[in-house]
C-alpha cells in the first residue's frame, strides 16, 4: 500500500498450507475515516456473532506502515459482500 495511508487488507486463510494470502489491499485514507470504516463492517459483520462458521477470510486494519491493527474473519460470501460495497463507502 502507500505509505502515509490506512487501508484494509483481505486475505484468504489456506488451511492446505496454514497460510494467509493477501487477495486485495484497499489504501482509504487517514486514521479516522478507516478505523470508521471498520468499525462499520465489524459491528455489522462480527459483533454479535463471534467468528462466524466457515470463516476463511480476513478483512485487516491496516495503519501507515501496514502494520495490522485489527481484523475480522468473516466467510466467503460476506468477503465479497464486504468488497461490494466498499466503492460506495470510501466515495
């Protein structure tokens, strides 16, 4: 990603391999409007379920030096739900 951006990272989980991939790096902007941002997609895909059945993708929080702050796993489905919307909710 850019240095001097937050963005969020999705990976997939290979259980074959036991490792993560990195499938697509979104840079959003500053610290606030991306930790908003994933507040948003945590409270309305994690909070009240825990880690969901199924669950083999991650949607990282990642700050200026792409470093993970937070992540959430969520499954197949709604990691493409996720992606979707995500042009509309960066605009």
């Amino acid at each position: 990603m850019d240095k001097n951006t937050w963005g969020l990272r999705f990976s997939r989980i290979n259980d074959a391999s036991e490792e993560i991939e990195d499938l697509l790096s979104l840079n959003i902007g500053d610290e606030p409007k991306t930790r908003t941002l994933f507040i948003q997609i945590y409270e309305e895909y994690e909070a009240d379920k825990g880690i969901p059945s199924g669950a083999e993708y991650l949607i990282e929080l990642l700050d200026e030096t792409d470093s993970i702050i937070d992540d959430i796993a969520v499954t197949r489905e709604e990691a493409i739900e996720i992606a979707s919307r995500l042009g509309h909710a960066i605009n």
